[in-house]
C-alpha cells in the first residue's frame, strides 16, 4: 500500500495567486518527519520544506508553508503567489521512526506536476 | 555552499557494457543514496549506504552493485547493462538521523540512455 500519496498527477495555476499540493500519508509511528522537495526540468531535487510530527505549528520557509493536519494526516504545501519559476515536479517524502536510530530511508510519493501560467 | 556533485549529466551507453556512475559528496555526510526515477513511478531506490564499505539493499537492486570505499564517494554500478535500465540516477546524502530535520541533498542527476 502507498505509505505516501500525492492525488494530482498535474496542476495548473494563475502567476501570482496561491496554490494548494495535496500529500496523505500513512504510518502506524508517533515520531515521523514530512518533506517536501521540488525538481525543475533540470532534474536536480531541491529541499523546499520539513514538518516533524511533534512540531505544534506549521512549518513555513518563504512562500511555501505546510499545512499540518495530523489527524487527518495529511501534509499539504501551500505556495503563495506563484512565480513561473516553480513550474516544476513537487515530491512529498516521510522519514518513519526518527527516534527509533539512524533510520535512513525517505518514502516517497510519485510527485505532483506543477505548471504556472503567466 | 554544500554540494553533492554527480559525474555525469548525460550518459550513453551500449548494451552489456560496465557502466560506473559517481557521486562525490562534501558534507561529511554518513549517508548516501541511489535512486532511480522513472515517469510515473516517483523515486525509487537502489541501494543506501551508512558508512563506509557499508551497504543496504533497497526496493530495486537487481542489475546494480555499489562501491564506498570513501566516506564522500558512492558509486553505482551497472554490471551489464541493459535497455530497461535507462533512466534518470539520483544520487542523495544526508548526515546521521537522531530525530530532527535531516534533509537529503541530492546531485544533479545523471540521464542514462541505454542503446
């Protein structure tokens, strides 16, 4: 079973309005932490956001912002004013078990294709 | 600024060749990673390793060897390659996880073409 879901393949939005990516994931530990990265057409992956799941506020960095339902369990990005630079693929990640040892591995969801129109 | 520098960007190979690809990090990380990624099918990885001479077996390691002889180097191999095995090769590291934020940084990727 996907432990991390990403429900939109693609996605358009206006420059400069706000736009939300949508990431369930599911785990049976208390201590996990959220990713999210971004990959333009260059390839290379790029760290945008992290939320560990004892953090009690959102975790913001810039323009994106992560909305942290853990109830629900769901970790959305939310990326205000859009540029035409973050046309690109968005990968949310989960780290299981951070306290449980060096636990190396980051699961995966298959990505949400972002395009922004000028 | 950290890098995590990758050999090649664009690889083109025959079928049935030894193929090595590089990953050179200089963080001091004790981690690394080797992913591959493929349309529709996220990141997937092939083998991780802890520390040196150290490795793990991840999701698909069929067809792929690795080598850490150094802390910052990691190398994958293809042993023989072949055409299902051209994809786009991430490589990744990431310093000891003891429960906090310990983002991968990742190089730029190698597009692999297997002819």
């Amino acid at each position: 079973a996907q432990k991390i879901t990403q429900t939109q393949p693609g996605m358009f939005v206006q420059e400069k309005e706000a736009v939300t990516l949508d990431c369930t994931y599911d785990t049976s530990d208390q201590s996990y932490g959220l990713f999210w990265y971004k990959q333009p057409s260059s390839g290379e992956m790029i760290f945008l956001i992290y939320q560990g799941s004892y953090d009690e506020q959102n975790a913001t960095e810039g323009r994106y912002s992560l909305n942290f339902q853990k109830a629900r369990k769901s970790a959305n990005l939310v990326i205000s004013a859009s540029q035409l630079g973050d046309s690109a693929m968005y990968f949310c990640a989960m780290r299981e078990g951070l306290h449980a040892g060096n636990n190396r591995k980051l699961i995966w969801g298959l990505g949400t294709s972002l395009a922004v129109n000028p | 600024d950290v890098k995590v520098t990758q050999s090649s960007r664009y690889l083109v190979k025959r079928t049935g060749e030894k193929v090595f690809l590089e990953c050179v990090q200089d963080m001091d990380h004790e981690n690394m990673f080797w992913y591959r990624q493929d349309p529709g099918l996220g990141l997937r990885l092939i083998y991780f390793s802890y520390d040196v001479k150290m490795k793990e077996k991840g999701d698909i390691p069929e067809g792929y060897s690795v080598s850490r002889e150094k802390k910052e180097r990691f190398s994958l191999i293809l042993e023989s390659a072949s055409t299902n095995q051209t994809s786009m090769y991430l490589c990744a590291s990431t310093s000891v996880f003891l429960g906090q934020n310990t983002e991968a940084f990742f190089g730029q990727g190698t597009r692999l073409t297997v002819v």
